[in-house]
C-alpha cells in the first residue's frame, strides 16, 4: 500500500483556473512514487508477457525447410489467395470479353473412417465462382478484376482480391461481359444476351497495354465452422472442385488468333513434381469446360499483428488499479477537502483527475505497445509464424488505439473510485466492466450469439480498435470474438467505450455536487 504525502496545493481557496489545476493533479500523481512505478509496471507486465507469449508460439509445415510457404501478396500489400483456373489471351489496349455461361457443377470430399479412401459427393461451396476475368498477368497476386457466378451468391464483381460487388440472384444459363476502358473496368451481365445489367466497375491504376483476358474457374475449401460444448468453435476444411461451362466466347479488341494459354495459377506439386489437384479445360465445338480449384480472395491465414499484444490484459488490470488508488487515496487518508477547498467546481477536480490519469496511461500504453507489436513480430517470424501483413496505418491504430483503450479504462475506473470511493469496491467493478466481458467473450465459454452481444454493448466493445484484419464477405471463416474479430468497426468499438467511461464520469461529477466530500 503507498504511503500518501499530504500534498499542498498552491492555489488559494477559490482560485481555480482549470490550467493550474491540471499541474497541481499532475504534481500529486508524480510525487506519489507508489503510483508511477504500478503505471511503469503496468507498462512491462504488457511488454514482457506479450514477448513471451510470442516468444511460445511455433510453426511448421514439415520437409527438409519445415518453413511454411509465404502466400502471395495483392496490390494492396495485403495477404491472399490466388489459385484458380485461368483460360485466357493476350489483350492489347482497350477490348471487351463476352461468354455464355450454362451450367456449374461441383464436387466436395466428404470425411470417411478409413483415411485411404477419399470419396467425393455432388455439390457447390456458396463461393465457388466462375465467369470472365482480366488480369494484369498470370502471377499470383497481380491486379484483376473479373464478374463471375457464384454458388449460392449470385453474380458479382471482384477485383484486387478485397473488392466486392453483389450483383442480381442469378439462375443458369447467364450471359457475362467484363469490358475495358483505360484503367477502367465494367462488369455486366444478362439472363438473355440482349438486356445487360451493370454489375460494377473497377480502377486499376496502372495497368499495363497488355493484359491477360479469359474465363476462369476457382472453388475454395468447404469450411465447417462447429460450435463447441462451452461456446467457441471448431473448423474443419474439406477440397472442393468446380466445373464451369461456356459457349458463345466473345472476344473484342486487339486479342491474337492464337491458342489458348491454360495457366493452372498457383498450383502446387508433390514432392514428387506431379501437379496436386490440378485444374483443367475440355474444349469442343465452341465450347468450354474448365475445372478449377482454389480461391481468389483475401488470406486470414496467420497472425495478426494485435496476437504480439496478449499481455495487454494484466496490464489493463494494473492500470485500473493505478486510476482507482488515485481518487480513493485522497477519501481514505482524508486529503479529498484539501483538493476540493482549493477548487470548489467539484467537476473539474475531476475532470482534471480524469486528464491527468488518461494521458499518463496513453504515454505508458502507446510505448509499451509500440514495444511489444515491434519486436513481437520480429519473434513470430523468427518462429516461422506468418504474420499477415496491415498497411502502416493500420498498425498504428492498432498501436495507439492500444494505448487509448488503456488511457480510456483508467478513466472509467476513476469515475468508479470517486462514485465508490472504497478501493476494493472499484477496482472490483472496473475489473467486472471491462475486463471480464472481454474474457467472456473470447475465452470460448459462451455462445458465439451471447459473446459478439457482449463485445458490442459492453465496455468490451472497445477492445475492436485492436483487429487489424476485416472481416470478408466473400470469405467463409471465424469469425467470432475468440478469434480476434469483433462485430463493431474498430472506432465504433472505441466509441462505446468512450460512452461508458463519458457516462461514468458524468455520474460521478453528479454525485460528487450532490453530497459533502
């Protein structure tokens, strides 16, 4: 327990300019030798158990390497996939693809006791998607933007892997057109060939005067995604293959008359060089069958950046132990008349407590943070772990957004000293508010349901700003809370915790004008 020194203020009774009230807050909180080192602790406790916990987090894909593949990266910087079928020609300058699409079938592998026997049964994932696509090339990862029909999404429009456009809910056959103008590109479709409807349109800045134009065909794994029996979830992966039928390819611009290129676009060997689940084409009279598997979308596969910050937690704790003992130390030794006599505006003691624990716990929070993201990736990588790679804007919200979490928990556990202003009680009730609907929520002991409600009305809600990867739409995954995604936007999520902690304070200020000290 710290040893308070009764602080003297100088200001004289009345005199209360809000600016000297700040330094005589921040005087106390700074002399308090007890309180800046649990703040400098609180720092470390983040620091050194994130490090650690990255420091235990190991991977491998086994061979002579035991390094994983690195998977390839979009126009935009961000991690992705891209496997798939790809029939196309060269197209010079601007130029417009037209195709006739009959029919899409699949096929999907289903588990059986002996691990020899790999059966498969008749079906379409809801993302199996084909149609026409334009792409800077047939590397993996280069910009593209294509318009398809898809298993159970209808027609849309994609490009550069993150974007996407729903179109109409359509049936078989369907007429699709992908035209380019420029950079530009514009997606369409028709149930006739005649009336066509505008899907969307994508900029691809910087395009080259030569591009690949085609039909394509992918179908990513089936993913069951299983409740467990205390909430939380299990996923299980399953190939898939589709086969897609065109006729009535139309082809307009500078496109040579030459074979097609039948590009399988990120396939992978065996070890023995043979293709592992290629795609394929069967051409006939004017007609083209092209099997493809794979996907051509973001990748959620590794770890996020905010993974290097576990540590977070305990230190939150600290914090709200540091904020608390701010404002009861002053009621139990008996100091809070001495404060409130050189400033009468009981509202600004306390909004200028609220100031000076917020800053400090910001400064404390964005270092330990800045700290631990750093060198925590530095030690993921090292463990052969793939970190998925965020713009640097992106890593400093999730970095400073870290801090703020903390500077706006100190700030509500303040509120919760000065409306308690017993210790225990506070600290127990700021812990109860913010902590523990997080550890609900992502522990896997509640329903997916109940958890994202929790993270979307609670405190808890605040822990968003720190999910660097978005949640897809075209993407089948889990997105649930113990997997670090959140149902609100990063700041959305920021913004209910700033409510709560505004609300608190308020209540505060209420109660501390409505009785004596």
């Amino acid at each position: 327990m710290s040893t308070i020194t009764p602080y003297r203020s100088g200001l004289r009774a009345g005199r209360d300019g809000f600016a000297q009230l700040l330094r005589a807050e921040w005087s106390k909180f700074r002399t308090v030798r007890g309180w800046v080192i649990t703040m400098v602790v609180a720092a470390l406790v983040t620091v050194l158990l994130g490090l650690l916990t990255t420091a235990g987090s190991h991977t491998s894909c086994g061979g002579a390497s035991e390094v994983c593949p690195t998977p390839p990266l979009g126009p935009d910087g961000e991690a992705v996939d891209d496997r798939f079928y790809f029939v196309n020609r060269p197209l010079t300058g601007d130029g417009s693809i037209t195709v006739h699409m009959t029919s899409m079938t699949g096929q999907i592998r289903v588990s059986d006791p002996d691990p020899r026997v790999r059966p498969l049964m008749p079906g379409l994932v809801p993302w199996a998607k084909a149609g026409v696509m334009i792409k800077e090339s047939a590397r993996q990862g280069a910009p593209y933007a294509a318009v398809m029909v898809t298993g159970s999404h209808g027609v849309r429009m994609q490009h550069d892997f993150t974007h996407d456009t729903a179109g109409v809910s359509a049936t078989f056959p369907r007429w699709l057109r992908l035209t380019r103008s420029g950079d530009t590109l514009t997606g369409h479709e028709s149930a006739d060939g005649k009336q066509w409807t505008k899907v969307g349109t994508a900029h691809l800045t910087g395009l080259p005067g030569t591009v690949r134009v085609g039909l394509f065909v992918a179908s990513p794994s089936d993913l069951t995604v299983t409740p467990g029996t205390l909430g939380g979830s299990s996923s299980t992966a399953r190939f898939t293959e589709a086969t897609a039928v065109f006729d009535q390819v139309s082809l307009q611009g500078n496109v040579p008359r030459s074979a097609w290129s039948r590009d399988d676009v990120g396939l992978v060997r065996e070890a023995d060089g043979s293709p592992h689940h290629p795609g394929g084409l069967k051409e006939s009279g004017g007609t083209y069958t092209v099997t493809g598997v794979g996907d051509i979308a973001p990748s959620t596969d590794g770890q996020p950046v905010e993974n290097t910050l576990s540590g977070m937690l305990a230190g939150l704790i600290v914090v709200i132990v540091v904020a608390v003992m701010f404002i009861t130390a002053e009621y139990r030794h008996g100091l809070i008349r001495t404060t409130l006599l050189a400033s009468p505006r009981r509202g600004r003691v306390l909004a200028a407590k609220a100031i000076v624990i917020g800053t400090v716990t910001f400064v404390a929070g964005l270092v330990a943070a800045g700290v631990t993201v750093t060198f925590g990736k530095r030690i993921l990588r090292a463990n052969g772990n793939y970190v998925l790679p965020v713009s640097p804007l992106t890593e400093l919200r999730v970095v400073a957004g870290t801090a703020a979490l903390l500077a706006v928990a100190a700030v509500l556990a303040l509120a919760m000293g000065a409306l308690f202003r017993r210790g225990a009680v506070a600290i127990t009730a700021a812990i109860g508010v913010i902590v523990l609907p997080h550890v609900l929520a992502t522990a896997s002991v509640l329903p997916l349901g109940m958890a994202q409600w929790l993270v979307r009305l609670t405190p808890a809600a605040g822990f968003a700003i720190q999910q660097s990867v978005p949640e897809y739409v075209q993407v089948l995954g889990d997105y649930s809370p113990s997997r670090g995604y959140y149902p609100l936007p990063p700041w959305a999520g920021l913004a209910v915790f700033c409510g709560y902690a505004a609300l608190a304070l308020g209540v505060a200020v209420f109660r501390l004008r409505g009785r004596d000290a």
